[in-house]
C-alpha cells in the first residue's frame, strides 16, 4: 500500500521554528474517509449533535446565551448549508470552544482570528491552521450534500512536527466542515481531547 505524501508545513506563531510536516498521515492512500477513520473519531462524529447540544447548553447555563446568540448561524446545530465545499485558498479562522471539559477550563471563549491555508493534495484538500498555539493539520474528504469530513491532528506550542493520523489518539482531530453562509464555513469538532465539549472553527476567506 503506498504511504501518503507529506500532510503539510504548519506554521505557528512569530518567532517559533515552521513546524515540519509527518512524514504520512497513514498507512494508505484514499479518498474515502470511512476507510481510515479511527473506531474512537468514527464515534465521536456519529454522535456530532449530541455534542453540540450538550456544549451549548453547558455555556448557556453559564451565562452565555448572548454570546452564542450573536455568532448565528455559526453555533445552530442545524444551519448547514449544500454544497460545503472550501474552495482552495487563505481564510481567516476563528476557534470558539464551547462547555467546559474539567474544573478550571471555560464554558465559553472566543479566540482572536488567525490564519488557515486550504490547497490541493491529489483528489482531496489539505487544511491547516498556519498560526496560534493550537494548529489543526490534516486532509479533508468528501462526505455528503451538507458536509466533509476533516481528519488530521493537532500541534502544540512550538512543537516541529505534526503526529500521523492515528498515532495518539488524544492529538487526533475529527470533524465535519459545513458551510453556514454565502462566504462562511465552520469545522465542527465533537468531544475534544483537550480542555471542552466542542470546538468550532469559523473560516472566512481572506481577500
């Protein structure tokens, strides 16, 4: 089975060393995501909306509401548009994470935006989050008439080097990515391994 091409160079914030892309992202290259899928982001996605509800409730009850209420169509769980394909290109991304995970973590925050690439990889697109201390790096796959599917992984701080795919699945990424307007999308991501119930991402092109 032939290896994948490198995933990608991330980039992450000034001053910090271009992280270098893993040398695969698996074991095999395909087009279908169902195929390399992990059986713990394959459940994680099977159970999106339960995740959503739940993250948004908990940040209501925190006294949020208005918060989420002002972002849209971006946190409605149902607001997923046809054709969600990102056309290839920079988008400026901002990251809301959504009910907190464990004591000490928010129920609610908003990140500044930074920036994403999306670009070609043979059939598919490859994302990535160039800035900030938390880079998503990973492939995006065709799914069905409102979403694709993102898999890929997660970069820390000044790390120089993404994991591959399914190597450790707390770095592991899934998620589905919609589009909500005429020029905004969203990466929905379902029980993240790290500090919330949900993260979503909005992109907007830059330009």
């Amino acid at each position: 089975m032939r290896s994948w091409l490198l995933i990608a160079t991330a980039f992450c914030t000034a001053g910090c060393q271009p992280v270098e892309p893993a040398s695969g992202m698996t074991t095999r290259w395909t087009t279908a995501w169902r195929q390399v899928v992990t059986s713990d982001d394959q459940d994680r996605l099977r159970n999106w909306r339960k995740s959503f509800t739940e993250a948004l409730a908990a940040a209501g009850k925190a006294g949020h509401s208005a918060a989420i209420a002002r972002e849209g169509a971006l946190l409605e769980p149902d607001a997923a548009l046809p054709d969600p394909g990102l056309p290839n290109g920079r988008y400026r991304c901002r990251v809301i994470k959504l009910g907190a995970k464990g004591e000490g973590n928010l129920d609610y925050i908003a990140y500044p935006a930074f920036t994403c690439a999306v670009n070609q990889e043979r059939e598919l697109q490859r994302l990535r989050k160039l800035t900030g201390s938390q880079r998503y790096v990973g492939l995006l796959f065709p799914s069905d008439a409102l979403r694709h599917v993102f898999l890929g992984t997660l970069v820390l701080g000044d790390e120089p080097r993404a994991l591959q795919y399914g190597t450790d699945r707390t770095r592991d990424v899934a998620a589905f990515v919609e589009r909500v307007g005429p020029s905004r999308w969203r990466m929905v991501m379902p029980r993240p391994h790290f500090e919330s119930q949900l993260d979503v991402m909005e992109l907007v092109p830059l330009g």
